[in-house]
C-alpha cells in the first residue's frame, strides 16, 4: 500500500537558520506529491507540490524536489522566521482511480527569535 | 470568493447530545473528505464522498456519519456525542477535473464532549 515517512518532531530553531523536513514515501506507479501547513487553530493549506519526477515545488521561500530514485521530498527553506512556526505535513496522491490522499503523521516546527 | 466553510468553530457540549458539523464548499468540488485530528495532530479520513448519495467511510471507523445531498454541503453528525468524540474535525474537497488532485481545507471545527 501506499505510505509516507516524515521526519519526527518537534523541531526547534532559531530565526535565520536552515530548515529540512525529511519525507520519503512508498507508492506504485507515479505519485503527486505535496506539502501542507497548519498554522494554529487553522485548517491545512497546501504549500507546494510536485507531479512528477525532478519536479521542484517552491512558495514562499519553501522548495522540495521530488526524488523517484530515492523516493524522498525533503522541505528545504534558507532561512526560516517565527511567522514558519506550524506544523507540516507531506502527502500523496497515487494518481490511480479514486485512491485518496496518504498523510504523514506531521512535523511540528517551533522557530525562536 | 471560492472557498470552504466549517461551522461552528468551537463547540462544547454535554454527552448524550446529537450534533451535526457542517461543510460547506464553493468551489464546486465534486469530492469531499472529513477528517478527524487528534492531539499528536495525526490526520485519520472517517468519511469521503465522491458525488451526490455517494458516501463511503474512511480508514479510521467513526460513530458518526455524513450525508452528500447536495453538492456543495456535506455535514457530519453525530447521533450521541461522547469525551472520546473530543477532537478537532477538518473537512476538506478536491477536484476530480483539470489533473489538479490537492485538496482544499476548511478551518475545522474543534469538538469538546464533556
């Protein structure tokens, strides 16, 4: 079946600083693939996606390629501010009939002054 | 402005007490989802619809249940709420047209069950 791995939380850092946020997943066939945030009391909102192979998603200094070769779309972001502070989730979608959305379980970052 | 609403936000009632969540979406999406967030944030899917007097239960077996009577409406109620009904409920739509496969959530709506 189709599952996606992402990093354990929580993640703590300060203001200015690299961010990575591993995922990798497991799926037949061609995969899209996507990362969300929740900020507090909000819903989810997508934050980038890619489609296919060597896709890079980018929005609002986020950027993750998608890696067929290693299965992974690892979160990257230069330098992070406190207003990044949320939690983040990588999803896919195996693009195969009507198969739904697979989740992982959530990265919490908290981003110090 | 094309969006997805949930309704109400917070709710805090008694058990025993029957309520209904409602989702209502203007993006003329045919599909929508309800999940249910717990604590630890996991998202579990209880119920999803593909179309109108389409519904089909989720990964994660729910008490509750939903109804698709219209397109842009799918409310989940819950017949006797209970403490272990405590969570917070997202309801989320996508598209099954253009390859656009991302779906669309609403703000959620954060159960209390005393």
């Amino acid at each position: 079946g189709n599952s996606v791995t992402q990093m354990e939380g929580p993640v703590t850092l300060s203001e200015e600083a690299f961010l990575t946020i591993n995922c990798t997943y497991t799926a037949t066939g061609y995969p899209s693939l996507f990362w969300y945030v929740q900020y507090p009391g909000e819903g989810l909102q997508l934050l980038l996606k890619a489609t296919k192979a060597d896709d890079k998603g980018s929005n609002k200094g986020f950027e993750a390629t998608y890696r067929k070769e290693t299965t992974s779309f690892h979160l990257e972001k230069g330098s992070v501010q406190v207003s990044d502070s949320a939690v983040y989730f990588c999803a896919l979608d195996p693009n195969f009939g009507n198969e739904k959305l697979t989740f992982g379980t959530g990265t919490r970052l908290t981003i110090i002054p | 402005e094309a969006d997805i609403y949930q309704t109400p936000r917070y709710l805090v009632i008694g058990t025993g007490k029957k309520i209904t969540l409602e989702c209502s979406q203007t993006m003329g999406h045919d599909k929508m989802y309800w999940y249910q967030q717990d604590p630890g944030m996991e998202l579990h899917l209880i119920h999803y619809s593909y179309g109108v007097n389409s519904t089909e239960k989720g990964d994660l077996s729910s008490e509750s249940t939903v109804s698709r009577i219209r397109t842009e409406h799918f409310p989940l109620t819950l017949e006797s709420a209970r403490p272990s009904h405590t969570s917070q409920y997202l309801c989320a739509s996508s598209s099954s047209e253009g390859g656009r496969t991302e779906q669309f959530f609403g703000p959620g709506t954060r159960l209390t069950v005393l």
